[in-house]
C-alpha cells in the first residue's frame, strides 16, 4: 500500500524503538511490571499532570505547568493573580485494602528512590492522583504520607471541587472559591 505523503517529497520517518517499546507496555496499563512502570514514569506523571490540569479547567481555574526544574508541577493563578504551587504526585498501585498511599519524595532521574523528602516551602497544594481510578485529591495539610482511601474515589471523581475549596480554606484564601462571600465568616457552621 502507498504511503500517504504529509507535505509533497517528504516521508514521515518510523516511529523510534522507545515510543513503540511505550506504547506496547503502557497499553496493559495498570497491569504492567514494576520494571515498565519505571521505565515510563515520565509519561505516566506527565499523564497524572494533564488529568489535574483537565480537573483545574473544568472547575474554571487557571493554572500552567511549571518548568521542569521547578519543586512544584503547575501554577495555579487564583482571581487577583494570586498564584498558588502545586506538587503533583501519582499512585499506579493500591494496597490489598483498595487504598493508595504517597509518600512525599521527590524523584530522582537515576531510580524510584528519590532525592529526599520535599520541604513545606516547596509547593502549596498537594495534588494526589490515583492513576488507574482517574482520581485526584487536593490537600494543602503538609504531611510527608497521604491516603486515598478506596470509598473515597466516587466523590473525588463525583465532586473534585470539594478537595480543592478545602484547601484553599486551609491556606487563606476563602474568597477564591466560587459563590463565598468576602471575609473570614462566609459560611455559617451554625446554620
């Protein structure tokens, strides 16, 4: 069969070994080897990154990458401009209980292990992805482990709002979320 050309004279070169290698293995996804996983886990955080910034742009938020070299993934601009940090960090596997547990590491180019633990200043807003449950979880509580609990996935996916409004509340900045009243008693705990 002849090959379509994309512009007149010149034919798309074959796809290199190593994309072809990743979208073999990925294709099993999350049923692949600890080897392949980390293999790829540049692609899957990339994944874990776009699943929060499509999150972020369906609630109407804005928010962009960081550079590569940066302690945080994206950049969440509040209304006034006020940008917030966020660390994005994805889970492949769960526990025998359904749960998936982060540990605040950050990633080292050479293994999983990582370069050590992240330090409180490095990013405001802690974004957990559950990868294969296409689940994320907003927190702004600065703890080196987090949990996503298995009976939590249906809301997280139902209403990711919730999360991330709470951690604003937690960082000050209530007049962010949508529909609250300016000033520290928009909602009334005693109604």
């Amino acid at each position: 069969m002849p090959q379509q050309l994309f512009l007149p004279g010149i034919i798309m070169p074959t796809r290199p070994a190593e994309p072809r290698d990743a979208r073999n293995a990925l294709a099993a996804y999350p049923d692949m080897s600890t080897e392949d996983l980390c293999r790829h886990a540049k692609i899957l955080g990339h994944s874990a990154e776009l699943v929060v910034a499509s999150i972020l742009m369906r609630l109407g938020e804005r928010d962009y990458p960081a550079l590569e070299y940066e302690r945080h993934d994206r950049v969440l601009f509040l209304p006034g401009d006020t940008p917030l940090r966020i660390q994005v960090k994805t889970r492949h596997t769960r526990t025998p209980t359904g749960d998936y547990v982060y540990n605040l590491r950050q990633r080292s180019e050479r293994g999983a292990t990582g370069r050590g633990p992240y330090s409180a200043e490095d990013f405001d807003i802690l974004a957990m992805v559950a990868l294969p449950e296409m689940a994320v979880r907003f927190t702004a509580d600065w703890q080196t482990r987090h949990t996503i609990y298995a009976s939590e996935f249906s809301e997280l996916r139902r209403n990711p709002r919730a999360s991330l409004d709470a951690a604003l509340m937690r960082l000050g900045h209530a007049n962010a979320i949508p529909g609250a009243v300016d000033g520290p008693d928009w909602l009334d705990l005693a109604a």
